[in-house]
C-alpha cells in the first residue's frame, strides 16, 4: 500500500495470530518399588511337626503377599476422575495343631487412612473384606463386629490365602507424585476367654498419581486451541490482555514461540513493529526464538493466567498489515 504524505496519515491496521497449544502433557508415572503381584508366597515355612501330636496347642503364623502397587482403572495409577478400581492382595493365615478359630483386622489411625507423598499431600485408602465391603480397618485395636474377618483352621499343619481388596475412593484431588503408606494387619485367636493376638504386620501400599492438566481461554471459543487476535490500530499504541483458566495437579510451565522473533511483520516488507509480552505479570522475552516460565499451582484452585501484549506507540509506521504467530504450550510438571 502506498503513502500519501500530503493526506493525514492512515493508521495501521494488525492482526496478530495467537495459536495456542493446549495438551494433557501426563509425567512419569514413578513406578512403585518392590511392587508384588497378588497370590500367597511359593513356599510357607513350617510352623511345626507335620503330624502333631495329639493335644498340640493350635498355633497360628500370618504371611502378607509383600508391597501392594495401586494401578487403578487404566493402569496408570490413581486419577480422581476415574471410577472405583480394587486391587487384591492376599493374606495367608499358616497353621498347626489343635483345630481353633481366629479372624484378622487392620488398624485404622483415629483421623483416617492416607498414603503420603514426599510434597506432603494424603491420599484417602481403605481395605475391604470383599469387593462390596466391609471395610476391615478399625480404631479399636481388637476390631469390631463389622471389621472382624472370620476364619477356622482344621487339625495339623496348613494354611489359607485370604483375599483382601485395596481401595482408594475416587475424587479426591491431590498432587501429582508417588504416594506409600500401610495398615497394620492383626491375627487374632479366639478361644474361651477374650481374644488373642497372635501376630501382626504391615500390609504396604503404593499408588503413583499421574500429572493432569485443563486450560481455558476466555477469549477464545469452548474448545479452541487457539484464534486471531485483532490489536487495532497501533499509532497511539495498544495493550492486550488475554486470560486463561488452568487446572492442574502439578507446577504448569509455559513456553513461548515467536515466529517473527517479537516482531510484528508488514504484509508488504516494510519495517516491522516489536511488541512486549508478559504472563501473569512476569516479562517473556521473544527474542531467542523461544522462553519458558514455570508457575505454582494448587490441584483445588485453578490458576488465573493473564498475557498481556504489549505496542508502544509507533505514528510513522507504514500502514497496512502487521502480524506474527504466537504459539504458547502448557505443560504440567509431573
């Protein structure tokens, strides 16, 4: 387009197109250590003689199958958006001796069952006598009624496997990472007066929560990935500001790429126009072809991100056209 110097200068027009990549970036699921497959060990120590003799007190011996690993639904691990997935694992009760009965119980700490992730964040779990409940974890050491898994062992030397069923309820939001804790398994005996502990032990538990990430724009359309953005005209100069909703369960870094550098191009080759941008306050530099910033988030709130472009006034600028594309790219930091 050709100026008119005798004519009141015509104000340049822009376009700036602002693509921007919104993606559910999932970080490394840590695997938990010495994770064990369900089922009773290959081999039980004998807890005595194989044939006893007759009037042998019963005696009892309890086996966990080792470190139960938390998968869930897809194998990925515990995400809150999933539904209820159970992992089992079984508890072996060995016996000798005079036939007797027993049941197992599990400990339950007064404000609840959490697996703990090195950042802090709990993570609600509970320990089930079948698929549909009830619960085997209990504040009273002995167990009640309702937490109480009954058994019998028969004369002589032998054992049973008894499966358990870890849950960890869906819905509940926490940082991504890696979460371990346990209960405390109890075997007791029971006989003519108040039940006896025979034995307890730790039943492990882990379970990786994997990193998620949602972003809005709310100058965009629903579900857009990105759009134009018309700074109008740039002789008096012009800020911008565009917001952006982000959820997500881990730190989100952003990274920046400028086609032109920061630089508004003419349409016909004229001298182009810079521009400023920050996000959420914080100035990104352009120049290197690329930038990147990382932000602090909380899995219950999401983060209200501004970017802000930034032209100052510019009254001999050729007029026409200037552009450039902006890609933005949101990562969450698993």
């Amino acid at each position: 387009m050709r100026n008119n110097r005798a004519a009141p200068p015509r104000a340049p027009l822009l376009g700036l197109l602002l693509g921007l990549l919104f993606g559910l970036l999932l970080g490394a699921i840590p695997a938990p250590a010495a994770a064990a497959e369900g089922g009773a060990p290959a081999q039980l120590p004998a807890l005595g003689a194989s044939s006893p003799a007759s009037g042998d007190p019963c005696q009892l011996d309890l086996r966990l199958a080792g470190q139960t690993a938390w998968r869930g639904i897809y194998g990925r691990g515990y995400e809150p958006t999933a539904g209820e997935a159970l992992e089992q694992t079984d508890v072996v009760v060995l016996h000798d001796g005079a036939p007797c009965q027993w049941y197992l119980t599990a400990e339950r700490a007064p404000n609840g069952a959490f697996l703990q992730s090195a950042g802090g964040g709990r993570l609600g779990f509970d320990v089930l006598q079948s698929p549909n409940g009830p619960s085997l974890l209990s504040e009273d050491v002995q167990g009640t009624s309702f937490s109480r898994l009954n058994g019998a062992s028969g004369e002589g030397l032998g054992s049973q496997a008894v499966a358990l069923f870890v849950s960890i309820p869906p819905g509940q939001v926490v940082r991504a990472g890696a979460y371990a804790g346990h209960t405390v398994i109890r075997l007791y005996r029971l006989g003519d007066g108040l039940p006896e502990l025979v034995v307890q032990a730790p039943l492990a538990i882990a379970a990786a929560v994997p990193s998620v990430l949602s972003v809005s724009a709310r100058d965009f359309l629903p579900g857009a990935s990105g759009g134009a953005v018309d700074l109008g005209r740039l002789e008096g100069g012009v800020t911008r500001t565009l917001g952006f909703d982000v959820t997500a369960n881990a730190d989100v870094s952003l990274s920046f790429q400028s086609a032109n550098g920061g630089v508004l191009r003419h349409q016909a080759g004229a001298p182009g126009i810079p521009y400023r941008l920050s996000a959420g306050g914080r100035p990104i530099s352009l120049a290197a072809g690329g930038t990147a910033t990382r932000f602090v988030t909380t899995p219950e709130t999401p983060l209200m991100l501004d970017l802000t472009i930034t032209v100052d006034p510019h009254p001999r600028a050729a007029a026409g056209v200037y552009r450039d594309e902006l890609v933005v790219t949101f990562k969450a930091e698993g």
